[in-house]
C-alpha cells in the first residue's frame, strides 16, 4: 500500500482468497485500515483515491468484481 498509494496500513483481517486460471497467481484479500491518510498515487498509477465502502462494487472493473470470492462478494453486499 505504501508503495502504489502512499499509505501505510493495519492488517486487521484475512478475508478470502482466489487462484487466477491459468496462472500461478493467488489473489489475497484483506481487511485493513490506515496508519496514515494522505493519499498519493505510485508510478504505475493515474489515480488513487478513498472509496465508501458502499461504492466499491460500483467503482472497480465490472470483470473484477464477478472474479472475487464469496468472502469478499458478502463483505461488499454484492
């Protein structure tokens, strides 16, 4: 987080996790929360910004959010 966003984070929970087909790949996802709030995006990013948790869903990649795991679907109420 502090490389891609500028912040630093707690951890406080593991909520799920999803292998990627075809790859070796195995996409975690955790609860957390900020140390540290002023935002500042890392080269390989246009943008970064806070998020309402209630407009997650709406905001990522439509392609993204039908690839996440159940965990993650019932954390966000999709």
């Amino acid at each position: 987080m502090q490389e891609e966003a500028g912040i630093t984070v707690k951890v406080d929970k593991f909520l799920d996790e999803r292998f990627v087909e075809n790859s070796d790949t195995i996409i975690k996802w955790y609860l957390c929360h900020p140390n540290t709030h002023e935002l500042r995006a890392g080269d390989d990013l246009a943008e970064v910004k806070y998020v309402p948790r209630s407009d997650v869903p709406r905001v990522c990649d439509p392609a993204a959010v039908s690839r996440w795991p159940p965990k993650v679907v019932e954390y966000f109420g999709v």
